[in-house]
C-alpha cells in the first residue's frame, strides 16, 4: 500500500531501467533485506540521491532471551487473568470458607508473579550489561 504523494516535485514519475551484475544485484538485495528499504527500487534511489540507508543489526546471541522474555510475559498475562477470575470469586463467595479458599488460591498466584519478575530480573539485568558493553 503505497501513501499518496501531494506534491508534484515528490512524485516518482521518471522511470529508469538498468542492468546489474549479479554481485552488485546480490549486495543490494542484502542491503534491502537488513535496511528500512522495501524495495529494490527503494534502495537504488536512495543510492542515486545520497540518502542515508538505516542498517537493521539483528543479535543473534539476544534470540534465547528475547523467547523467554516473550514467554514470561505471556505467563504473567495468564496468572493476571487468573488472579482476576479468583478476586471476582472472592468477592461473590456466599460464606468465609468459601472466601478463604479463594484466597488462598489467590496468595498461590502471587507467589507465581513473584518467581516471574525475579527470573525477569535478572534477565534484565544481563541483557543491560550486554548492552552497556556494546555501547
């Protein structure tokens, strides 16, 4: 979906067709694929014209952190939701044991998001020394 251009002056209205070798044709696709260009077109204007190119860097290294900071969230979206489930008990419960017994389960919960941000915690803590030496 492209976004529409008001001005004249902007507008992509001069074509130009050319050959690449399969070097040059490879080097640019790399640039496509590890840049904010979308397309091929995209990054030979920004050639032609001088633009700056923003180079996306992926680590390699931060993927198994990355999946298990994904995986704690998740985790900590369902306890919420359980905790929320537990608390509407609690409170349409018609007698005290009935009360205390969503309580507790309540307080087991709790104890759950207390192991969730600790193992977060340190998570953080790593992945902020990676990046403070990188930098």
């Amino acid at each position: 979906m492209k976004a529409k251009v008001d001005n004249e002056d902007e507008r992509f209205t001069h074509p130009i067709r050319t050959r690449v070798t399969k070097k040059t044709y490879k080097r640019m696709h790399e640039i496509m694929q590890n840049s904010n260009c979308r397309s091929m077109g995209e990054v030979a204007r920004k050639i032609l014209s001088r633009e700056k190119i923003l180079m996306l860097n992926r680590d390699a290294s931060m993927s198994g952190p990355m999946e298990e900071l994904t995986s704690i969230r998740k985790e900590l979206k369902s306890i919420g939701v359980n905790i929320n489930q537990q608390t509407r008990h609690f409170h349409t419960a018609e007698n005290e044991s009935q009360r205390a017994f969503y309580f507790m389960r309540t307080s087991d919960l709790y104890k759950n998001v207390g192991q969730k941000v600790d193992r977060l915690l340190v998570l953080v803590s790593k992945l902020s020394l990676k990046w403070l030496r990188g930098s």
